[in-house]
C-alpha cells in the first residue's frame, strides 16, 4: 500500500470526530509516527486564514495559486481554492508523512472508523466499503462482522485502532 497508511474517521456533525482524531494523535506521538490530519470543511463559507492585511494575504489576493511563510516558529501554507483530497495526499508524502488521519469527507472512501450518534447514522454503515470499526455513542448496531465500541469504553477503540495503525506503518517501515 504504501506510506501513507491512511485513516478516515467519519460520522455526522458531532458525532466526535475531532475528539478521536486527537487522542489518536496522542497515541501516535507518543509511538513517534508522523502524522497529519486533513479535516474536511463540509460548509462553503470562506476559511478565516487570520492573515488580514499581513503579506500571504496580499500575495493571494494578487494572484498566487498559494503562499507559505516559513521560520524557526513553524510553516504555514494558505491558498483560496480547495485542494483535492488526493492532492493534499500527494503533498503530505512529500513531507515524508507516515500516517494521515482523515476527518470527515463522508462521500470518498478510505478505510474508515465510523461515528455513529444512533441508530438513524446506519445509513453511514451501508454507504461505507472498507469499515474498520465503528463507534457508537450509547449501544451496539447489527453489524456482526464489523468490530464495535461504545463511546465510552475509550481504552478499548484506541487500542483496537492504535493496533491497526501501528501494525500497518511499522509494514511500510520494514
């Protein structure tokens, strides 16, 4: 498969999604794999870049496809139009990322943890082809062939999920 090993957490608006991704990136700092996230921002409201009047904004404003500032602090990389999922893929493995966890873009596929609130998110379940697990927020679903959590048994899915990750860059590593 290759580097990155990916991860798509997906789920309606405040099913947890943001809550699972950062204590996997806890987890995954931890074991010191390189990790990025790609959030999917499902609204068409313009993204606040908090740049107003500073150089990366006049840069986009006359023209650039996109601007970057770099220091010792960090590096920030701002465009105007969105990025293609798979293309935000291609840069982060030129970055030389291990594993990318993907927040939301419910309509691509990867392989996915999937959030359910209730039993009325089950069409999120027919819709998914490569279901790793699913968390529900109070009890099981039907899905016997699928592993299951309960929001709360939080030590059991980061395990679980920790085990996945691990296992699949510690392949590629090889």
């Amino acid at each position: 498969m290759g580097f990155p090993v990916i991860l798509q957490v997906a789920g309606y608006q405040n099913s947890g999604k943001t809550t699972v991704i950062t204590k996997l990136l806890k987890e995954l700092t931890k074991k010191k794999i390189k990790t990025a996230v790609i959030k999917h921002h499902g609204h068409s409201d313009v993204l606040n870049l908090n740049d107003a009047g500073k150089d990366t904004e006049k840069h986009r404003e006359a023209g650039a496809f996109i601007t970057g500032i770099s220091s010792k602090g960090g590096t920030i990389f701002s465009m105007n139009d969105e990025l293609p999922l798979e293309k935000t893929i291609e840069v982060y493995k030129a970055l030389d990322i291990e594993c990318v966890l993907i927040e939301g873009y419910k309509q691509i596929q990867y392989p996915r943890v999937l959030l359910c609130r209730n039993s009325d998110d089950s069409d999120l379940i027919n819709k998914s082809n490569e279901l790793i697990a699913i968390i529900n927020r109070d009890q099981l679903m039907n899905q016997p062939s699928v592993p299951q959590f309960i929001r709360s048994e939080e030590t059991e899915w980061i395990k679980f999920m920790m085990e996945y990750l691990t296992s699949r860059v510690n392949e590629e590593r090889a």
